[in-house]
C-alpha cells in the first residue's frame, strides 16, 4: 500500500498541532507558579563531603530548596531498587539530581542553584565495560545487596542482570560445522532526543497534587511519586498536555516527585522545563552502547548449527527499567533464524554513564546491526548470497525458533522477497551505490489496559481511555475502532485521554503496546454501548436483537435498510432512563509455551506473543573520498499482522526507518575520560534532518494472528527501528569491502575502515 | 538589567557602539551563544536590522558591495552574486536551516570570525574587504588581514561591519565553495574550501589566476599559498588536482575535535580543494552547475 492508496484521517491532535493553538506542558501557567532548577552532579563518580545550602536560600525570591534530607527515605526502581529522588553521599553521573530549587523567576532559580556549594572526594570512574567485570573492579554500587530487588537479579560484582538462553550443544555443533565465522561489534549509546524537552508542573490543592507532565507513562509516572512521596493513587493525578515526541526517552518515572515535593514546601505551584543540556544528560532513558561478540557454524550447504554470542551492556549508573533488556540482547543476537544449537548470554553492566532504558526497541538496533553484520559476513564466507542465507535459514511458520518457540503462521520469508524485489525497481546501481538487507524481529507485549466509552444525548461518543499520545495513533485508531464497533463515524468520538484520575489503567506509550491493549479495551467499551443501542433499537424497531445492525450512524434490522432509527435517536431515548456507558478492558492474549532450552535471568522475553517481523532493503551511495554515506531509498516490508490504520502504521515505518538512519551514520554520545558526555547538543548529536529523508517505500505483509491484538493486529511501534542500520551497514560493506564494526558508522569510521 | 536600543539610523547605531553596545542583526550566533550557555547575552545590545542603508547589494561602481545586514538568503539568491562571486551564493546556501539564512547576515558571520564560517573562504579567495565605520571615520581591511584567531578581528571595539566589498572576477573566471558535512542542513562545516579559478580567455583550458582558501582547519580561514605557482600555465586535469589536494592538506594545521580527528581533516581538506577548484574551473569555462555545488554534484546532489 502506498500513502496515496490509505485513506485520509485527520489526527484529532493535528490541527492543534500544526496551527500552534496546542497547549504542551512548558506553556502552561498557573496562578503564582514559581520556576523550578535542579543542582546536578556534574560530575561521574564522587563522594559528596559537603553540602552548603546556605547562600542559596538567601537569593531573595527562593521559596525552596530540597535534597535528599527533605524526601521520604525511599529507594525505587522498576526490577532493581537502586535509585533515590537526590544524590545521597556518592553521585554516580554527572546528570544526577543533588538538590531542587524554586524560585519566583528562573533566574532567581538559577542563581540559587550557582550558590549551592557541593565539594566532592572524587572516585575511580567505572566507564569499560570490559574492565567493569575484571576482579578487583571499582563498584558503582558496593551496598547494592541491601537493594530491594526482582527475584533472579544478581547483584554480583557491577553486574546489574545478566540472561542467556542455552539450547541444543554449542560445542558439538561448532565441531561438526565446515565453516565458523566470529566477530566482534561495538555499539555507541544514544538517545532519544525528542524535540520537546520534558516540562513538569505541579499544583497541591489540599492533600492532593496535580501533576501535568510530558510524559509516555502518566500511570508510571504517577506510581513513582506515590512511592517515592509516600501517597495512595488517590490523591496524585498525572496528567498529559500535548506531546513533542518521546521515542522511548520519556518513559519511565523521572521528576514529577521533585516538583511535587518543591510545589508542597514552597505552597505553590511550580514548572520545571529542561534546557536541551538536561534533556541530554540527565534522564535514566539512554539507548545503551553494547560491546557484542558472535561465532556462527555453518554446514557448507548454508545451513545454520549453531551460534555462541555475548553482548555487554552499558547500564549506567542506575537500572531504571532495563533489567530485561538483556533477554531482549539475547533474543536479537539469536535473530528471526532456525539455530538448533545455541548458547548466547547477556550481561547489563553498571557504569558512571547516564542509566540506559528504554529507547524505541531497547537493544534491538544495535544488536540487530552486530548480527546481521554477522549473517552477511558469513554468507560472504560461505559464498553464498545473503538474501538466500536468510531465506534459507530465518524462521517460518511451523518452524522452531533459536528459543524454542514453534511459530504460528508468520510472514518473514514474504517479507524477504517482497522488500529485495521492490528494491529491485529502482534501476541499476551506480558503481558508488550497494543495497543492503536486513531482517528484524519484536515482541507485542500483552498488558492489562482499560477504557470507557458514552454516548450523550445528542448521541456524540467519548473514549476515556489510559492511552498515552505520543505519535502512537491512539487518536486515530481508538476512534476508528469505537466507530466500527458502533456503526458510527470515527469523526462522531471526542478521546479524553492521559489523565490518571479519570480513565482506567493503560501501560502507556511504550512497548508497542497502545493498540495491541488498549484497542481490545476500547472494543469491549463500545461493545457494551452496542447492546444497550440493539435492545433500544429491538423495542423501537419491533425486532429480535439479534437482527439489528448498527452502520452508518443508524440502528437497522438485517436485511431490512428501511426498517432504521438514527443512533443518535436511541442516544436521546437512553439519556431520559439508561446511560449509555461502555467499561472495557479484556483479557490479555497469553505467552506462547517454548520448550528445549534453558533461559537463566528470564523476564519472559524468549518466548513472544504474536512476534512482528520485518525486512529492510537500504540503498545507499558512498562518497569513496571521504567516507560519507547517504541514504537514497528504503523499502521496508513489515508483517505486523492486520493493519487497522494504514496512515499511522505508514508513519511508523517512516519515521522509524529516519531514527535509524540516524543511528547507523550519525547519532552517538561520546564520552570523555571524565565519564562526561561531550556532544549534548543538537549541533554535535546529530540527528538526521528533514533534508537528509530518502524515499521511503513500505509494505505490509498481513496476517490474521489470532492470539493478538484487536483483529489480529500486532504492535508496529518500535519494529520498523529495528533492521535499519544493520541494513545500511551491509549496503556499506558492499561498497568498501569490510564491515565497519563501530556503530555510529560516521564518515571517518567509514573512510577508517576503507583505509 | 540587560538595554535593547532599536537604531534608526546608522550614525545613531555607530555613536551605541561607540559607547559600547553591542551590534545585533540576525542574533544566529548572539543569541544562540547565550541560550547554549557559551556566552551570556551583553548587557548593552543595539539592533542594527532596521538600517535600510547596511541592506543593499550595490554593482554600480564595478565590483560588488554587500552590506552587512545582507542575509545568507538573500545571497543564496541573488543574481549579481549567483553571476559574479558564486563560491559566495555556494557558501550561504549550506548554512544553517532557512530559517537561518533568513536571519542570518553576512556581516554578523564575518564579525563572529569563526574558522568554520561557511562565508569565509569565498570571502578569502574573492578578494574581499572588510569594510568598517566608526564615528571617526570608515576604513577598508582585506579580509586576508582581518581575522587574527577563532572570534578575533582588527576591528576596534567602536568600529561597526557595515558592508563587504569584493573586486569583478576577470573574464573566463569561475568561484565555487564546497564542504564537508555529515548531514543535509544544520550543519557546520567540517572541512571546507573555496576557490577562484581564471581561464585564459583564448579557450586553451590553462589556467591564468587561481585562488583557493581553506574552512576548519586553521585558527582562521586561510588561503593556500603557492597555489598559483602551482597550477598557473596548467590546464585543471587529474594531476592538477592531485597537487591541489597535496598542496591544501600540507598547509592544514587542524585540530581534533568531536567532529573529526586531524588526520581526517587533513585528508579531506584536499578532497574539498580539489572538488572546489575543478568545479570553479568548470564554471570558468561556461559550465552551469547550480548552486551549491554540494547539492548539485556528488552524493550530496539533490535528486
């Protein structure tokens, strides 16, 4: 399908958007409301041996000043609780929160903060990942076996979690392989970088506060400040203003308790709004870099028998919400491949660095890159041509996966061949030109979520539901499916949505998840509404319930177009007895069963409901000069099972395809010896441009999957991140002869590599 | 308290600065400066945007004179400049975004004296002056004299930019600028060169007068000496170039930095001054390649 063949659908958050009349979280004001700044660490690793806070409480116009003394005595943290709201004796990153100030002007706030005195004993900076696992290594957190923690995590040495997943005999099946092929990979961090730097406000009336946050999780959000402040979910409301994207970065609890406890000292409202320097260094939501080394046998026929693989993970400082991340390493190091003999492992190391968590598909990028880097360099050694290697080897429905998983019918090997052929019709390639090709693969992930759904009076719908709108679609397609449901017009729904204390739980924008959950919700919602509309359409229409249709706005008996009464009609019957009002929430679709191999460290990521898959084809052009590569066309072919919103699933594609382009050629953080991060800024983080978008052509390979989403659907979110760069990097190898093994392949890696 | 003061005329604008305001026109590095936290905002500004007289692109006299406020949009655009002193028009079209280039003036980048500054080197090999006023008097400095290190001039704190002026190219002769950059709009240039190149007019394809300078790899923008030596009398052919990319990475002295490491640029300064002098010689001989060169040619073309 191409965007000319979707039908047209107006983002309900669109015009708001493109006309500026949107409100987001940095414009708010309120009554009084003072500005907040935090005193950050600015510093990796040190023992804090004096705290004066003297000279900044005297700035006039400084109402409060918080540190670690002023907060609950409280450590959280999603599988590892590891983390506390400000720095307590040792910073561990430079981005860490020493202590919170509110001022009647930023720049009070900031002349504040200037005046806090912090003098640190500085401490052995951890920054190798390598070295972070030798005996004898410097701990970032040598009391961690205090830490309140998940059942499995290890707290062994700097070693954070560690996962592997162990099948079949490695050893055996190396032995009896005619070719062996290792290699070595490392991988960059990155970041999110949304355009919106995060922005808190919050305002206490009473015992209660009201949190209005740009955040992807406002139901996380607002279970960290319970925990964190000590308050039932009662009396904390998130809310979601408008959006300016998240890409992963703003899941997670970050600051919304610091504002709060701020707010409730000063007794006024008050706004926090990183600067894009704090947006940068400071969120424990950073893509984490990975060192990865893979050895793959083969048979001479192009047969897999087995892969050893490891990858290590840059944790940083704390865990946030990446203790599974190394199951997910595992799974992508493993691959969409039949490996009958496989032992792969992970471990997430702690580091000074920023903390890692989720970015758009956690690990799956950059492990991606590494091994399909590998499945190309050993079907060069094989001699055989990579696209065959993969249809020859990749997983297929019936088949066994390198978890043990048996799939269902799934669509890889179509993906293969639909996104090489379409790569095909774009003529010869120039002798500075390569395609290269990649395939992905991502969970959906099933999670508990909620809606409501009413009709009024004058018979207009409202969703209030727990989806988050970060550039998901929820806009679009949760009105779409009431609609559908409902025999109405997805124009006729109004969605209150990312407010904690008015609609049902939903995960959040995270994980794919929004439609996959929240849609069946939103279904059993309007379902409900559907009934009460066929028993008032029966009566009125003098008909078994069973016999009425809802379409096109009114209530009919089948068969019977003529024999109708207008939707909006029984909505005005119903608002003089009956309301109509729809809950939803449903059953979440249940974990495939795996068998035949042993998953230490599990977080239930080896074996996948409803798993999406992809190929990307990525035709390149490279400056021999200097090594700059451009991008000049991708055709990404993705089986994420029915597509219910063809326009907001294309603009994932797309939009994902662009985020990894960025991370094959341009986006890195580069550290310094200090453990400091030197390019947090737009000018030296590069992203990719508007200018620099190739001609993106997707296509959707789609299969009814029943134990899945609304109509089969699975997730669409994070998997077109996924094959991007590894598909670049093998158009690069192509060209210059050799992978370049360092992800960013900037220009002067690549001009490196051809050197 | 910081004092904005809107000038509505140049001497009024001139007697600020005289006391020692600060000129502002696009505020692109001013005010990017301040929000990046570089350098704070001065506590004394006077905006010069308003003076219809540093506007205007003047051929009259033979040659040209830009005045300062000129944006990079309007160079990008403008026939005399696209005509005449192309590596110019090359230049300010890569900067920035266009929102950018239409704030963004000639004068504010020649002043800002960054050795990055995308102007620089056609500046450099177009033969330019800078051209300053104080209330005292105006006086004209080569721009081969004028930058003295990274945002250092020999202007005197009282003097204002108002215009650059540059002499007509002789006949049969072609500029370009080309850089290097790792993406397609905001960005800075990595590497950059420009070039001058002067055909002799009896279409023998010798070059008669060359000029090339270099981006981002010195303290200021240079020019490559002994380049004339070097090719003049020679027509641009593969070994021509060759001693061009030789000649302009010898007389790099870049540093490292998170862009790129010396060696890279050392390297890659040579493929800039080869592409820049071979497409200043083909605009020479007649040849039309848009503006810029970067979006016209290479893997950086616009397709």
């Amino acid at each position: 399908m191409t965007i000319a063949e979707t039908p047209r659908f107006v983002r309900a958050d669109g015009p708001d958007k493109v006309t500026g009349s949107g409100r987001y979280t940095a414009d708010m004001q309120l009554a009084g409301m003072l500005a907040a700044k935090f005193k950050f660490a600015e510093i990796a690793h040190a023992r804090i041996v004096r705290l004066d806070l003297s000279a900044a409480r005297q700035i006039p116009g400084v109402l409060a000043v918080l540190t670690d003394d002023d907060v609950p005595d409280v450590r959280y943290g999603a599988g590892l609780a590891d983390r506390t709201l400000f720095a307590r004796d040792v910073v561990r990153y430079e981005g860490e929160v020493i202590a919170a100030v509110a001022a009647t002007t930023k720049e009070a706030a900031q002349a504040a903060v200037d005046a806090i005195v912090v003098e640190y004993e500085p401490l052995p900076i951890v920054d190798d990942l390598e070295m972070a696992t030798a005996d004898g290594a410097v701990l970032v957190h040598p009391e961690w076996e205090s830490y309140r923690a998940s059942p499995g995590v290890p707290r062994d040495g700097n070693v954070a979690s560690h996962s592997s997943v162990v099948r079949g005999d490695v050893d055996q099946g190396l032995r009896e392989a005619d070719i062996v092929v290792t290699s070595r990979y490392i991988a960059d961090g990155s970041h999110a970088a949304p355009i919106e730097p995060r922005a808190v406000v919050a305002q206490w009336e009473g015992d209660k506060v009201t949190i209005w946050t740009s955040t992807q999780v406002p139901f996380t959000a607002r279970d960290g400040v319970c925990q964190t402040l000590g308050l039932p979910t009662n009396r904390v409301r998130v809310i979601v203003p408008h959006m300016g994207g998240g890409f992963g970065g703003k899941c997670g609890f970050h600051y919304e308790a610091h504002i709060a406890a701020l707010a409730r000292t000063a007794r006024r409202p008050v706004k926090l709004v990183f600067t894009r320097r704090e947006e940068f260094i400071a969120p424990d939501r950073r893509r984490e870099s990975m060192i990865v080394d893979l050895t793959t046998g083969v048979k001479s026929d192009g047969t897999i028998v087995a892969r050893r693989g490891q990858a290590l993970l840059d944790n940083g400082a704390y865990t946030a919400d990446s203790s599974f991340f190394t199951q997910l390493a595992v799974m992508h190091l493993a691959g969409p491949y039949v490996i009958p003999n496989v032992d792969i492992g992970a471990e997430l190391i702690y580091t000074n660095h920023q903390p890692s968590g989720s970015v758009r598909a956690p690990t799956a990028p950059q492990a991606t890159w590494a091994r399909e880097s590998h499945t190309d360099e050993v079907a060069a050694a094989l001699g055989m041509d990579p696209v065959e290697f993969r249809l020859l080897n990749a997983v297929e429905t019936g088949k066994v996966g390198p978890s043990g998983q048996t799939y269902d019918e799934i669509g890889l090997t179509e993906c293969i061949r639909k996104a090489v052929a379409a790569s095909e019709t774009a003529g010869p390639l120039a002798d500075n030109e390569a395609v290269g090709v990649a395939i992905g693969w991502w969970p959906s992930i099933p999670s508990p979520s909620g809606a409501y759904v009413k009709l009024d009076g004058d018979g207009a719908g409202q969703i209030i539901t727990g989806a988050q709108e970060c550039g998901t679609g929820s806009v679009m397609t949760l009105r779409q499916l009431a609609a559908d449901e409902l025999g109405m017009d997805p124009e006729d729904f109004q969605i209150v949505h990312q407010d904690t204390a008015v609609a049902p739980y939903d995960t959040g924008a995270t994980g794919s998840q929004t439609l996959f959950n929240n849609g069946r919700a939103v279904i059993a919602a309007a379902g409900q509404i559907a009934e009460q509309l066929r028993e008032l359409a029966a009566d009125r229409l003098e008909a078994s319930m069973a016999d009425i249709v809802l379409s096109e706005g009114a209530a009919h008996v089948a068969g019977s177009p003529d024999r109708n009464v207008p939707i909006a009609k029984l909505a005005r019957i119903a608002s003089y007895g009956e309301l109509l009002i729809g809950h939803g929430s449903g059953t979440p679709p249940s974990a495939p069963e795996i068998s035949g191999a042993t998953c230490a460290g599990d977080a239930g990521m080896a074996a996948w409901v409803a798993p999406q898959f992809s190929c990307h084809a990525a035709r390149i052009r490279i400056d021999r000069d200097t090594g700059v590569v451009r991008v000049v066309r991708v055709d990404a072919v993705h089986d994420s099972g029915t597509i219910i919103n063809p326009i907001g699933a294309l603009g994932q594609v797309e939009g994902g395809v662009v985020m990894g382009i960025g991370q094959a050629i341009s986006e890195g953080t580069v550290y310094g010896a200090d453990g400091r991060q030197r390019n947090p800024a737009l000018l030296e983080y590069k992203l990719q441009t508007a200018a620099d978008v190739p001609e993106i052509h997707t296509q959707f390979v789609e299969i009814f999957t029943p134990d899945a989403g609304p109509r089969g659907a699975k997730g669409i979110a994070e998997a077109p991140n996924v094959p991007t760069a590894a598909a670049i990097a093998n158009a690069v190898t192509k060209l210059i002869g050799r992978p370049v093994t360092h992800l960013p392949m900037t220009p002067e890696r690549v001009w490196e590599a051809m050197r | 308290m910081k004092e904005l003061r809107i000038a509505t005329s140049l001497d009024e604008a001139l007697a600020l600065v005289a006391d020692g305001y600060q000129p502002v026109a696009g505020g692109t590095d001013l005010v990017v400066a301040a929000r990046g936290g570089k350098s704070e905002l001065p506590d004394h500004v006077v905006a010069i945007d308003r003076l219809t007289e540093l506007s205007e692109i003047d051929s009259s006299d033979g040659g040209l004179q830009i005045g300062a406020t000129v944006s990079h949009a309007r160079l990008m655009r403008d026939e005399s400049v696209i005509d005449g002193f192309t590596a110019l028009a090359d230049a300010a079209a890569l900067v920035g975004s266009p929102a950018t280039r239409n704030v963004g003036t000639i004068g504010g980048n020649v002043m800002n004296a960054s050795p990055a500054m995308d102007t620089g080197s056609p500046l450099m090999v177009l033969d330019s002056e800078i051209v300053l006023r104080s209330v005292g008097g105006e006086r004209r400095v080569p721009v081969s004299d004028f930058w003295t290190g990274p945002g250092q001039t020999v202007s005197q704190p009282d003097e204002l930019c108002i215009a650059v002026a540059m002499p007509d190219l002789p006949s049969e002769s072609g500029s370009a600028y080309v850089r290097l950059e790792y993406r397609r709009a905001m960005e800075i240039a990595v590497v950059g060169a420009g070039a001058v190149v002067s055909l002799n007019p009896e279409g023998d394809g010798r070059v008669v007068g060359v000029s090339l300078a270099l981006t981002a790899v010195a303290p200021t923008i240079i020019a490559v000496g002994g380049i004339a030596d070097a090719l003049i009398g020679r027509a641009i052919d593969e070994s021509a170039l060759a001693d061009v990319a030789a000649l302009a990475g010898d007389q790099a002295s870049p540093i490292s930095d998170l862009r790129a490491s010396d060696d890279y640029r050392r390297h890659t300064v040579g493929v800039m001054a080869r592409r820049a002098v071979e497409a200043a010689s083909r605009r020479a001989a007649g040849a039309s390649i848009p503006v810029p060169v970067n979006r016209s040619v290479g893997i950086g073309a616009v397709t």
